[in-house]
C-alpha cells in the first residue's frame, strides 16, 4: 500500500505549531515518518499531510519504492502523531514505546 494521505483537525483551544508524522510496520521493522514546524493551525483549522510530504523526491514520488508499505500484516501497522503547540505543550495519539 501506498504511504497514507492524512487529514489532521485541531480540535484544541490552543495554536499547532508543528506536526510529528510516522508510520510504523512492525512486522517489516519500518519507520517512516517526518516533522513539520512552522506552522500555525489554528483551533477548528484542518491541515492535510500528502504522501509527497513522506517522501522526499522530484518526480513521481510513487516511482520511490519508499513511498510503498509492505504491510504484510495490517494489524502490525501503526500511525503515530503528534502535535506540538505554541504554549510549549504536546499530544500525541499513543506512547510512542515499542
């Protein structure tokens, strides 16, 4: 499967300012993940991260093969966020322990 398009909405009363994407395969011990800061998504705003923003290349980012998951057993997949704010505060979906 191809690397995920994510569509993230702060449901927060306080400013993102940057944005913590990976996606783990754990049963191909894959991670794949970035960091965006700069940003200012205000409570309510939406912010879409596009496959291309995994996988850095000019082109057709689908001719990567980075931009392909194995996922040879989807229940060993995981996507982990986190979200980081102007007041210094940050969230996160799930420890991120393995």
């Amino acid at each position: 499967m191809s690397v995920p398009r994510v569509v993230l909405q702060n449901v927060s009363d306080k400013t993102i300012t940057g944005i913590g994407l990976m996606i783990i395969d754990k049963a191909a011990h894959i991670k794949r993940g970035f960091y965006m800061r700069e940003r200012s998504i205000r409570p309510g705003q939406q912010f879409t991260i596009v496959p291309e923003n995994l996988v850095r290349v000019g082109g057709n980012p689908a001719q990567n093969p980075k931009f392909w998951l194995d996922a040879v057993d989807k229940t060993k997949l995981a996507v982990r966020v986190g979200a980081f704010f102007e007041d210094g505060s940050m969230w996160t979906n799930r420890d991120q322990r393995y």
